[in-house]
C-alpha cells in the first residue's frame, strides 16, 4: 500500500523527560505510540528556498518521528518548533503521512 498523505495539525500528548510523542489524536480517534520507530531532525531550508539567499532563520525546526501505534500503524508525525521564539503559536504537532 502506497503511503498515505495527511500534512495536517494534530494535537499529541508527549512524556518522559525528553518530551517525545506517547499518543496522537486525529479527528476522533486517539492513537496510543507504542514504539518510537525512528527520530531525527530537520534543519534544511526546504525546496522552496533552492536558488535564494537563506538565513539561517528561514530553516526548518522539525523533529520527527517514525511511530507504531498499539494497533500496529506506522505513522510519521512532526514537530514543527517554528522560528520565531517570541510566537509560541508557531509551534505545533503535524500528522504527515501513514506508511
């Protein structure tokens, strides 16, 4: 099965001294993380900003995790912490696709 996108907001509960994902809720379903798959970070620009003038400001701030939910789905979800510290508003949970 091809993977499926969502690229959409999700509100998620995140524990342990580290603060990583232990469950996710999309639309009315709640998903418990029962394996942290793989994490890593993504500090790039993106394809948008090929050819232009970067700041360091202008990169990504993500952390993402490849997730396995109880029910044995494989998810991959992010956490955008945005750039601009002064609008926490900025930051915020992404569902970006199911494998």
């Amino acid at each position: 099965m091809p993977p499926k996108f969502f690229g959409q907001e999700i509100q998620v509960t995140a524990g342990g001294d580290v603060k990583v994902p232990t469950a996710f809720k999309l639309a009315d379903h709640e998903y418990l993380i029962s394996e942290i798959v793989q994490e890593w970070q993504d500090h790039s620009f993106g394809p948008m900003a090929l050819g232009h003038r970067n700041r360091w400001w202008q990169r990504r701030h993500r952390n993402y995790y490849l997730v396995k939910t109880s029910e044995g789905e494989l998810f991959e979800i992010y956490y955008d912490r945005g750039t601009n510290l002064k609008h926490p508003e900025f930051k915020k949970w992404i569902l970006h696709r199911q494998l």
